[in-house]
C-alpha cells in the first residue's frame, strides 16, 4: 500500500543512544515495558501498511540484540554513531523511498494516527514535525535562581516522529558536516525551510528517566492486543416452512420474521463482533429500511462486518455462540454451523463453539414465540 501520491515511503528509528539517564544498568530500550524490550513497542508502532521500509540505527554494542527483535518486522538494521546526528546520517544512507520519517526509539506510545498525520503533513508541506504546545510556565535559570521569564506563546515541545521528503533530508545533512543537532527538523529548518508541525500528543513521551517505565500504557484501541464482544439478536416466528441458523436451512413448520433471511445466529455473531471493535449495534448497519438488505443472505452481512472490523486493526480469534429454542431441535445442525462460522470468520473450528438449548417453557422462547441467540467474541490485533 502507498500513500494518496503514490509515494514511497520509509522510516527511521533512531535506537543507538545509551540511555544511561534511565540509571537501570543497560540500554533503556532493552530494558523491560509491559512484558517486553521498550524498543519492541516502537518498532511494532510502525508495522503498518503505509509505511514500505524502516531502518534501525543500533547501538554498536547492542547491535546482535536490537537485531533479533527487528527479525520478526523483517526491518533493516544499521550501526548507529557518536551522536544521534550521526546515527541519522547512518540510517539515511540505508532508506530509498521517497519519504522518511524519523522517529526515536525511546517514544514507544506514538500513535498510528500521529505516524499517518505525520506523513499528510510531508506530502502536503513537505514536512511534519509532531509537537505540543508548551502549557507551563517557562523561565529561565541559572545557578537555581529564575532571571528571567519566557512567553509561553507560540512555543511547542518538539517530538516525533518527524518526517521530511528525503532527498531534502538528506541534502540537509550533507550540509551539517559534523555539527550535531538534537532533532532533525534542527537540520531541516538550518539548510533547507522552516519544517511545519503536525499534531502531536501529550501522552508521546519519550522514555528518558527509569519513572517513565512505570508509566501506565495509555489506554486506547491501538494498546488492545484483544478485545472481547458480546451480541444477543432475537427473532419471531412467522410464515414459511424452514428458518435458516449460521447458514444451515432447517427444515419447519415456520418461519423468522424479518428484514433479510433471519439468521439469528449470525445477527447475534455480528452484534459481537460489532461491540468488540467499539462500534454501534447491527441495526445501525444494517438497517431494516435499507432495501440491499431485502432477504439478504445474512452471510454477506457478516463478510461485511469482518471487513468492516478489519479496517480497525482486527480480526477474530475465538467465537461463542449459544441459540435457544424450543423447536426444532438442533442438535444435529450443529457441526455444520461450527463449520460455517469457522470459514467465513478465517478462524480453525476449534476456535469456536454453538451451543443449543431451551427455556424450560419460560418466557417469549420457551413459550415457542420465537428464537434467541447470544455471542461473545474475542479479537486479535492483525
């Protein structure tokens, strides 16, 4: 995949520093966040489709084991230098496309919006720095004492990633020689124009001191590694002489009343898969006015929202399904509905489960009014 302009475009993480500030007695970015190397975060932050190329800029003695984690990203990884500045350098020599952006191994909480705004900004500026504006106070100090006082107007706090045509970034530290900058938009905004900003986020930190580590992981879908759903769908008896569940036509003296085919246990499926991803309900979808949903056969419905739930970085893994009824019975179409489920969701049979049972003769089910059907589901990050 390629961005609007059918652009290439590539990224740098800068993880060649000591970190010796965090005090924990190795490099930071190997050191423990969440269960695994700090460094695993950022680079699992930009394994998305936009982004064609990234390249490592390892610290020479951590070199062997900054490569084993890059190995599962099949990223690139070069030796860095003395200085940041020089590890960009390093990196740049290793990127072809026609954008790349630069980010620091040490901000693991970076965002895939920020990355995609970051790249928008360079295709429609020519460049995007992520950055805050500065809320505090400013002053300035010296030996302890405050001299002086900064207008806070206009002033942002610098992040990344930061992202720049690369030729221009290129040529921009050619320039530099052997001068060393802080940032790259330092050495953009020296030789080549004043790079634009792009939204960052607070929450964007950079771990610098061993505190940061014991930072709590922003909570947002992107940190989901799972998400869990429930759906519940409910169907009355009508006209017709077979019902359809999860894609199997069983013979009966009755129908389902409703907009499409009346698989009760596909809609509560759905339903599930809907609430997992954060989304509204099936109605909301798939709405009894909507005349392309006219007897629709609720399969397409769920291609659909797997498709739909997809798009928002998931897919599922596990599915539980139980369907009351009174009549039929449907203890023989079971298999061929875990069956049904299985492939169409791209998940191994074992992974999911159809119960079928009654109501004792208790309420609208148990009274043969209808049919019920409830779900849980459980995603996986793709």
């Amino acid at each position: 995949m390629t961005t609007m302009k059918n652009l290439k475009v590539c990224a740098i993480i800068a993880a060649a520093g000591a970190g010796t500030r965090a005090n924990l007695g190795r490099n930071k970015l190997l050191s423990p966040l969440y269960g695994a190397p700090a460094l695993y975060h950022t680079l699992k932050k930009f394994d998305l489709p936009e982004i064609q190329q990234v390249v490592v800029a390892a610290n020479p003695k951590d070199f062997d084991e900054i490569s084993l984690i890059c190995k599962p990203f099949g990223y690139t990884v070069v030796k860095g230098g003395e200085t940041r500045t020089q590890s960009v350098k390093n990196a740049l020599n290793a990127v072809d496309g026609d954008i790349v952006l630069i980010h620091d191994g040490a901000r693991p909480f970076v965002t895939s919006e920020l990355i995609r705004g970051c790249i928008n900004s360079v295709e429609k500026y020519g460049s995007g720095v992520c950055a805050v504006p500065f809320t505090d106070t400013a002053g300035k100090v010296n030996y302890g004492q405050i001299f002086g006082r900064v207008d806070r107007d206009g002033l942002y706090c610098m992040q990344t990633p930061q992202g720049f045509f690369t030729e221009e970034i290129k040529h921009a530290y050619a320039l530099a020689g052997d001068e060393n900058f802080t940032d790259d938009s330092s050495v953009y905004g020296k030789y080549i124009a004043p790079p634009r900003i792009c939204e960052g986020s607070v929450d964007n930190i950079k771990l610098t001191y061993a505190r940061d580590f014991r930072r709590e992981m922003p909570v947002c879908p992107e940190n989901m590694a799972e998400r869990t759903g429930f759906g519940v769908d409910v169907h009355a008896f009508g006209e017709g002489k077979k019902i359809v569940l999860c894609g199997v036509k069983i013979p009966f003296d009755k129908g389902l009343k409703a907009h499409s085919d009346g698989d009760v246990g596909y809609h509560a499926v759905i339903d599930a898969l809907f609430s997992a991803a954060g989304l509204k309900d099936i109605g909301k979808h798939f709405p009894d006015g909507d005349p392309q949903w006219k007897g629709a056969d609720s399969a397409k419905m769920l291609k659909k929202t797997l498709n739909i739930v997809a798009e928002r970085g998931y897919a599922p893994a596990c599915v539980s399904l139980s369907i009351q009824a009174e009549k039929p019975k449907l203890e023989t179409y079971i298999d061929k509905m875990v069956q049904n489920i299985a492939e169409i969701c791209k998940v191994d049979p074992s992974c999911v489960a159809v119960a079928a049972g009654t109501c004792e003769g208790l309420g609208f089910v148990g009274e043969g009014l209808g049919i019920a059907a409830y779900c849980t589901v459980f995603l996986r990050k793709l």
